[in-house]
C-alpha cells in the first residue's frame, strides 16, 4: 500500500496493537515505581516544611523554566527519539536519585573538618551533584548501552537530567526564600534561578554528556576513558566557578554569567545542533544503502529522511484512514530509522553483538507494517541527494541480503581504521 492513496469509502485498517506497542522490561518498570515512590515522597517532604500553599505556589514557580529547555531536547532527539520511559526515568533521576544523592554526600562531605562555607558551596556542592548526575549516563551506558549511541544522545539524557534536579533545587529554594523573607525574597530568588540561569544544571550535566556521547562513539581507547574524564571535569569547574560567583557580589556574578556562563552555553547550542545536522545527514545516506541492499524501497526513504516530511506523510495518511493508519505509519518510520542506524552502528563497528538477530527483528516488524502504510505520491518530487559530507561504504561492504524477511548478512568485524567514509 506504499505509495498509493486509500481507496475512497474502503474500511479504516485495523493495525494489530502488537505491532505499535514496544515491551518494557522489567528492569524499566522497577526503575519507574522506585522513582515514582520517590518524587512522592520528596513532595510529602515539602508540604510538611512549607505548607500546602506555599509547596504548590513554589511547585509552579519552578514549573514555569523549564517547558522551553524540555522542548529543546526533545527536538535535538527528534530524528531518532530516544524511548519515552527512558525521557521519564532522565527527569526523574534528576528530580529524585541524583537530589538524594547529593543531600546525602554534602551532608556528610560539609562536616569534614577544614571545610568552610567557600569550600563547601564551590567545591564539595559542585562534585556531588555533578557526580549524582552524571551517574545515570554511567547507569544507562553500563545496562542499556544501545540507548546511548553517540553524542546527541548524551547530550539529550544529561540536559533532561540537569532539568529534573534543577527543577526540585528551584522548589526547594524558592521555599526557603518565601519561609525566610516572604514574597520579596521568594520574588528575588526567582528572577537569578528561574529567569537568569534555568539553564545552569542542564549546561553543567552536558558537559558530561558530551565525554559519554564522544567515548561510546569513539573507536579510540584513549578517549573512552579520557572523554567522560574530562567532560565531568568541566562540568564540576562550570559549577564550581558559577557557585563560587555569588561570593564575590553583583559584579562578580555578572562577569561570571556574562564572560562564562553565556559563552559556554552558546558553543553548547551549536554542538548540538550540529550533532543534530549530522545525525539527520548520516540518517539520509545510511537510507539510501539500505535502499541500495533491498531492505527498504526508494518511495519510502523521504517519508523517513526528512522531519517535515515525516509530519506531513502522517497527515495524508491519518487524512485517508483515520489515525490507526497514521500510528501506523509512525510505528513504521520509527523502525525505518532503526534499521538504518544500526546498520550504520555495524559498519562503524559499534553494534551490540546480537547486531543480525536485532537487524532481522527490525525488518521483519518493517515487513509486518508495510501491509498498513500508507505514503504520499512521490511523482513530481525531487530525489533526495546523497550526502556528501558524510559517504557511506558502498554495498560492497557487505553481501546483498535475501528479501528483508530473511537473515540480513553477517556483519563482521571492520577492517583496520574502519569502513571508509564511516567517522
């Protein structure tokens, strides 16, 4: 049914929920109820110290930064969005682990002897919560490393991180400003954390974003290791440095913010954006081999290479069949784009090793929909032009596959330095 039009006054197909529904494993589940029990109870926690109306008047307050910094991940993590429990358990590991974890570390760190008040706010502060952050990348890495594929993605789950404990750091300081100094303090504190620097903890996370994202798609040693060093190290002297401002006045808090903060989030910005160029560039030419290996049609690749046409194609679709025909076609981009990925992933050598069993369940469930697509007429369009700044091996690199029901070929390993043109 690829494209052709739904004929007029036919029946509205009836998808199999099968094959629109992923499973959660049970290790996603536990993860969730644990981070659902505590977000509970730090709100029980809130309402016994501040009241009521004070805990959901601060709840808002806090609330209102952070839709615009949610929004930006989730569009750099448009071309192959990261699964929506794991966008949840982000946040939440922000909002809950990595807030206990550093009430509990400064706690005990602020009572070693020789610590002052500057070494507490601009050492100690820093290192823990950077390092109760960046725990969930180590965490996702170590037990579902092929949720993190390259530097997007680190990116993505740190900035959701850093916006998940910001978010309850802001309830909990615009609620002792309101308990201290009533609604001129509560209105002081919002204006530096909640207008002036929403983007402070999520800027902080990236950096260690950043080092995971360059060591999980490095096929340099050195870097696995030295990346996500470094990327922490940064992350703690941003923090220790936009901390240690607020004792040096205004004047030093304004050269902070201006000379540092802003910059770093500047060049932060256009890393990911030209993370995101890359991905939807490497999508497109990885597209086009698949093409090239039979696995996936040319009318097809359009629908799935380019964002706008994939909203558009959904619209057609849902406009000839109803919305089963658009949750379908989504169903069937989404596994498009996984295919084209992972063969990606195995040519540059950093797929998991169950790469042929994962390629052929991918293909068979693209085949299983294929049956309810419906796709746009092509006619009259312009092809999609190769990639040039990213080449792709030939399909020589690998043997024709059979039809995409059947086993796709054999990834070995790739030859010395890598598939040409694969970085």
């Amino acid at each position: 049914m690829t494209g052709q039009p739904y004929p007029a006054g036919a029946p509205v197909p009836v998808v199999p929920p099968e094959l629109l529904r992923r499973r959660s494993s049970v290790l996603t589940r536990v993860t969730m109820a644990v981070l659902g029990v505590g977000a509970l109870l730090i709100a029980v926690l809130v309402v016994v110290f501040g009241g009521p109306v004070a805990a959901v008047v601060t709840t808002l307050l806090a609330a209102i930064s952070f839709p615009l910094l949610i929004w930006i991940c989730f569009w750099l993590d448009r071309y192959e969005p990261e699964p929506g429990r794991y966008r949840v358990a982000a946040l939440g590991w922000g909002a809950v682990v990595a807030v206990v974890i550093a009430f509990v570390g400064e706690q005990l760190l602020f009572a070693l002897p020789g610590t002052d008040s500057f070494v507490d706010t601009a050492v100690i502060a820093p290192l823990v919560e950077e390092a109760g952050k960046g725990l969930f990348l180590l965490t996702v890495v170590l037990l579902r490393r092929q949720q993190v594929h390259g530097v997007l993605d680190g990116l993505v789950y740190a900035g959701l991180v850093g916006i998940g404990f910001a978010f309850v750091e802001d309830i909990l300081y615009y609620l002792s400003a309101l308990v201290q100094s009533g609604g001129i303090g509560l209105t002081l504190t919002f204006i530096v954390r909640g207008i002036i620097s929403p983007f402070a903890h999520p800027l902080f996370t990236a950096a260690t974003g950043l080092g995971v994202g360059i060591a999980v798609s490095t096929r340099r040693p050195v870097l696995r290791w030295l990346a996500p060093a470094l990327g922490f190290l940064v992350a703690v002297t941003l923090h220790g440095v936009w901390n240690g401002s607020t004792y040096y006045g205004t004047e030093g808090f304004s050269t902070v913010y201006g000379a540092i903060m802003l910059p770093a989030l500047v060049v932060l910005l256009a890393v990911a954006i030209w993370a995101r160029v890359r991905e939807g560039r490497m999508l497109t030419a990885a597209l086009l081999q698949t093409t090239q290996l039979g696995w996936t049609r040319p009318e097809e690749i359009r629908w799935v290479a380019r964002l706008g046409d994939r909203v558009s194609s959904r619209g057609y679709a849902r406009q000839r069949a109803g919305r089963p025909a658009a949750e379908a076609l989504r169903a069937f981009q989404q596994t498009l784009t996984e295919i084209a990925f992972l063969h990606l992933r195995a040519l540059s050598g950093h797929a998991p090793p169950d790469v042929n069993q994962r390629m052929l369940g991918l293909l068979q469930h693209a085949q299983a929909l294929r049956p309810w697509v419906i796709l746009p007429p092509t006619a009259g369009r312009p092809p999609l032009p190769w990639p040039r700044s990213v080449p792709l091996p030939g399909p020589a690199a690998t043997p024709p596959p059979p039809p995409p029901v059947s086993p796709p070929p054999a990834y070995g390993p790739p030859p010395p330095g890598g598939w040409p043109g694969v970085r």
